[in-house]
C-alpha cells in the first residue's frame, strides 16, 4: 500500500516543480498608493434627558480599499497575526473563475514591518437574504482586539444604506471602483481593546469565541431605516459541477467552449445545470465552466463566465478590468495583490454573447488576448 | 525551507510538519477523506503564501497550524472543502482506497492533547501560551517569571519532544 501521505508530498512536489519551469509571467509591478485612513467622523451626541446619562454614537464613511492603518496602538503585546498599526493596507477582488461557483476572490495584504496577507476564494455575492460579502476574520485570543488594532472590512449589497457596528458605530458603505456594480465596500478600523465583531455570514458557534466574550454586533439597515433580517441558513448558491481530467472526456455539461486544435483541453470544472441565481442582490457573475489548456506549452485557464441572476441575459462588467488599447472588446486587468509573495492578478476577457470568455495565466497579455479571441462559447444552456 | 526555490525543500518542509496538520484536524472534522484533503488544501496554500511566513513571529508549525484552523472554519462555513489553492497549484486530488483510508484515519487519531500531556509541565504550560493562547514570548516570560529566551528554549525543546513523541505514536 503506498502511504497517501507520501503520495500527497510527491504531488505537492511534483506540482511545485512544473510551477518553478513555467516561463515567468510579464509582470507589471503597480506600486501601491498609500492614502490615510481617510474617515470623516461626525460625532452625534444626544443626550436623551438629564438623567438617562449621554449615548454617543460615531457615524463615519467606509474607509477606502487602500489606505493605512491607523497608527494607534493600544496597550499590551501584539498579537502574533495582528496589526502592529502604521501599515499600509489594500483589499483586492476578482471574479472566481472555477466552473459552478458565483463568488468572488477577495484578498486583503499588509505592507510593513511585519507584512502579511489573507484571501479566501468563493465568497458568495450579497443577495437579499445575506446582503453581505464575507471579509477575512483574525480570531484574537480571548476575543478581544490587540495591540495595533483591526481593519475589518466586507462588501454590502445595493440595499444597504448603512451598517451598524455595535451600539456606538455606523459606517456607510463606500462605492469604489472595481466592485461589483451595485455593491459597496465596508472597511473600518476597530482599536485595540475592541470586542471582535459577530459578522451575520458567519455563525455564531463558528467563531470560536471565548466563553462569555463579548463581540459587537454587525447589522445592516435598509435604505428605509430599518435594519435587515438576514437568513443564517439561507443555502449557499453553487452549482453542481464535474471535475474531470484527461484521459477522463470533459463531461457534457450546461456550456463549452470551442477552441482551436492548438489548444490541448487537460482538464477543468463544468456546471452540470445552469440555473439562474434568484436571490443575487447586485451585477453577480457565476462560471458556467472553467478550462486548463496547454498551448504550445504553457498553460493558461478560461473560463465562461455569465450573469448570475439571468443567464441568457447580458453578463455584467467584468468587475476591476479596463479595456486594452487597440483591441476593441478586449478588457483587462493586471496587479500585484502587495506583499513580496508575487501573486499576479492577470486575466483578459471578451464578451462572446451572453458570456464573458476570461482568460488567466499564459505567457503574457499577448498571450491572453490571442486566446480570448481564439475561444468561443459553443454552448450555454440554461436548465428549467 | 520556505524560503528555498527547490521544491525538494518544500517537500521536506511538508513532512515535517504533515503530523503536526494531521493531528490538528482530526479530532476537529468528521471522515478521513475530509482530513486528507483539508491537508492537501493546507500545504497547497502554504506554498501560495509561503512569502508572508516571517519567522520572527513564531515558528512554522504554528503558521501552518493557522492556516489548517482558516480552511477548516471556511470549509465549515461553506459546507465543503476548500480546494482553490491545490487546484491552482495542479495539484489533482489523490483518490485513496479502503486501507489508505484506514491509515489516514489511524494518523488522525494521534491526540495532540495526550501528546502535550507527556510534556515536562514547563514545556508543555509554554507551548499552550504561544501557540494556543497566542501569547507573545516577552508576555509568557512576563506570566512565568522567567526571562524570553528561557521561554523560548521551553517552546523550542517542547515542539522537538511533541514532535518525536507523535512519531512514536502507533
């Protein structure tokens, strides 16, 4: 019997070493403009009468996706994965390319010191039910912020207003460009010695909070002024998808894609079924497919990428990307995503009807607008 | 190891710490297919990021160990495994049988608590503070009343007296 552990080791190794003789990326470093935490504070005081005392609540504007982290710490020691304070922060998204999922890459990096960064892929869009975008989480050891303080931060949908952080705290969601259209991004600064907050997207007996500590409660209120119900249990949108790899044939799924011979199919995710999303609040895209091609030796990822909420309809903008000079129909986005890891964010799409034809990884841009040129979407089908 | 750009190293970087992940998640999720590819996903991601290890902020096992405890609270929270960074990396899932199952299972069942338990008491108090309570060395040392470098040789000689005492288990 070989030991799986052993097998997972050669894989890992074996990966690691066809990773390390790829051709290297063109990459173009973007530096990271730093901006100051920029939050306008309107302090509301009311005092209710004489004797019921003073409830001060802070109101101030999301903090932007890039920007520095107050320099405020606090007293004890810092925690090994916190903040230090000073550092310069910036929170990046991308669509999630794999076959299924509708969702959204989201990573957030911190340029210091003590650099450090964290993503997670596949947080599903706001719909009405959840109207949040999941952010990162740090656990603190007895539930309470340390020294340096935290940077929260999570996307609300269009129907939110504002959203209360706490009893002493509003933050109005804050448009930016490159999210998806109609959803805003909630990023604010919490100081050490705060209570973690208890973010609705994730429940409760999850957190693995301390017994008895206490958090600060996120509730998003309506455009009306009153707050939201969200659903706990609302079910996670995915759709049933196959893995395959060759010699497996890829399965006849909901889309295909069509491609020259020149470009050798090894393996990818295809959506069996392709129903709309119902409950998506804003522009949401979902992968019908996703695709690893080799081509004249190197490898490069497409994807079919749709409109969540209506398939056949016109998918919305392909969030964070710009057209290319000179090539009409063609959008584009490259960045480092910070910290010295050099983690690329490089994808190219191309509308082909009711789709986006999104291409990543390859030799270069040259590379990525050949293939979404030479990729056409064979087949959508919507079940239902 | 993680610095290296021989993937040999990062081989080497995986056995050594592949017991310590093991142990971690098995007592933490349900079905030994689960732990095989929540460790998968755990290295895989482990090389993703391996430039935002920085050891002055505590050894790698403990890095490793955070990233195990996020995929398994993501993987909770999104009813499956994560599995974005292995397939990134190319790395397909490995299928097992019955009696590989088995031995994941036994290997799973290493109890680190019974490990640390084993532990001279000073060791194993240090290994606690830095690595479960997340204590930095300077506020152990100051809850111990002992300078940092003594709690760091307590923490250092734990983890080799852990780890060969995980070794040993059956």
């Amino acid at each position: 019997m070989i030991d799986p552990f052993d097998e997972l080791r050669d894989h890992l190794v074996l990966a690691i070493t066809h990773l390390e003789r790829r051709p290297a990326r063109t990459s173009r470093w973007m530096r990271i403009r730093s901006h100051p935490l920029a939050v306008t504070l309107i302090a509301l005081v009311f005092a209710a009468t004489a004797t019921a005392g003073v409830i001060s609540i802070t109101a101030e504007r999301s903090a932007p996706l890039a920007g520095q982290v107050p320099r405020q710490a606090g007293p004890g020691l810092p925690h090994a994965w916190g903040l230090d304070g000073g550092e310069h922060y910036r929170i990046t998204l991308w669509p999630v390319l794999q076959g299924g999922v509708s969702g959204v890459c989201m990573m957030i990096t911190f340029e210091g010191p003590n650099g450090m960064g964290s993503g997670t892929c596949g947080a599903p869009y706001p719909t009405h039910s959840m109207p949040y975008l999941a952010g990162g989480r740090i656990a603190y050891p007895n539930g309470t912020i340390s020294k340096g303080g935290a940077l929260e931060y999570f996307l609300t949908g269009p129907s939110v207003a504002s959203v209360r952080i706490g009893a002493h705290l509003i933050v109005t969601p804050r448009s930016e460009p490159g999210l998806p259209a109609g959803d805003h991004a909630v990023v604010f600064y919490l100081p050490a010695g705060s209570p973690e907050i208890d973010p609705p997207w994730f429940p409760a007996q999850q957190l693995s909070l301390p017994h008895g500590a206490k958090t600060l409660s996120v509730v998003a209120v309506g455009r009306n002024g009153a707050p939201i119900t969200v659903d706990q249990g609302a079910r996670q949108f995915r759709l049933p998808a196959r893995f395959w790899e060759r010699p497996e044939k890829p399965p006849s799924g909901a889309c295909a894609l069509a491609a020259p011979p020149s470009y050798y199919a090894y393996r990818g995710t295809t959506a069996i079924r392709l129903e709309p999303e119902s409950d998506v609040e804003g522009a949401a895209l979902t992968s019908c497919l996703s695709v690893d091609y080799n081509v004249a030796g190197t490898t490069l990822t497409a994807a079919a990428l749709v409109n969540a909420r209506s398939p056949t309809s016109a998918p919305p903008a392909l969030f964070g990307a710009s057209p290319v000079a000179g090539q009409p129909g063609v959008v584009n986005r490259e960045e480092d995503a910070g910290l010295k890891s050099g983690r690329l964010i490089a994808f190219t799409g191309r509308r082909d009807g009711n789709a986006w034809i999104v291409v990543e990884g390859g030799s270069g841009l040259a590379e990525r607008i050949a293939a979404v040129r030479a990729l056409h979407v064979a087949r959508i089908r919507v079940s239902g | 190891m993680l610095g290296s750009r021989d993937p040999d190293d990062f081989g080497r970087f995986y056995e050594r710490h592949v017991g310590a992940v093991v142990s971690y998640l098995g007592p933490r999720v349900r079905g030994a297919e689960v732990v095989f590819d929540l460790t998968a996903e755990t290295f895989a991601r482990a090389f993703e990021h391996r430039g935002q290890f920085d050891p002055a902020r505590g050894p790698a096992v403990a890095w490793v160990l955070v990233i195990a405890r996020n995929l398994l609270i993501d993987s909770v929270r999104r009813a499956r495994v994560v599995d974005e960074s292995r397939r990134r990396l190319g790395v397909a899932p490995i299928a097992v049988d019955d009696a590989q199952l088995e031995l994941i299972e036994t290997r799973s069942q290493v109890d680190l608590r019974a490990v640390l338990a084993g532990l001279p008491a000073e060791q194993s108090e240090a290994i606690i503070r830095r690595f479960v309570l997340q204590e930095s060395y300077p506020e152990i040392a100051a809850r111990l009343s002992c300078s940092e470098q003594v709690v760091r040789k307590r923490v250092s000689r734990g983890l080799a007296n852990a780890r060969q005492a995980v070794e040993e288990q059956p």
